[in-house]
C-alpha cells in the first residue's frame, strides 16, 4: 500500500463522495443502467417494469438496480478523486468533500434549509 500525499487525497475523496452519491442516486432513482438477471437483459438508464396486464411479471422479471447505482456513485467519485489527486489545490477539493454530507443530506431528503422543497 502506498502513503503518498496524493493517493491520501484520492482516497479520502473517493471514499466520501461514492458514499454521498450513492445515497444522491438512490434517493433520486438515477442508475447508468437496469439488470434483469432473470432474463440475461441489461438496459441504458432506470427501467421500472409496470406491467398492467399482467402484473406478476414484476415477479418473473425482477429488475435490479443496486449495479447501476454504485457505478453511478462510483464514476462519480472516480473523476473527483483523480482530480483531488492531481491538482495542486487537493486541499481545498478535501475540505468542499468534508462539507459534502450536508448538501447529500439536503439532497436526499428533498428540502432545503429552510424547510422547502428543493
């Protein structure tokens, strides 16, 4: 395992902002992609199967969608941590990912501060 300064910094900013965005895309229901394991069938975006006519097929075909979350939050953390890593000011980059939770917390809960819907 390496120590160096900007692995640290990679680190500790991968490590917090996958887990506020995978909290960010699970509340809000944004995943790169839809698994349906039972059918071998992977599709672009979030897909809810909403089958009228038959609605056991919710059943047959269940979609999963905790693979395409994680990569979401894992891309996203990915291009954050790579530039907490390379830039001079890596400092900086890790004191914004301290104050991330709070804004992961506003975000997911749907209001503001003051109490409003964002």
């Amino acid at each position: 395992m390496t120590s160096s300064a900007s692995f640290r910094r990679f680190a500790f900013a991968f490590g917090t902002t996958f887990a506020i965005l995978y909290v960010v895309a699970l509340a809000r229901d944004v995943a790169l992609f839809t698994v349906f394991p039972s059918l071998g069938v992977v599709l672009a975006g979030t897909h809810h199967t909403r089958d009228v006519a038959d609605p056991a097929m919710g059943f047959l075909a269940p979609a999963v969608y905790w693979y395409g979350w994680a990569v979401t939050a894992a891309l996203g953390a990915l291009m954050l941590g790579f530039v907490a890593a390379r830039s001079a000011g890596g400092k900086a980059i890790l004191r914004t990912a301290q104050q991330l939770p709070l804004l992961a917390h506003r975000v997911a809960s749907g209001t503001d501060r003051h109490g409003g819907y964002c």
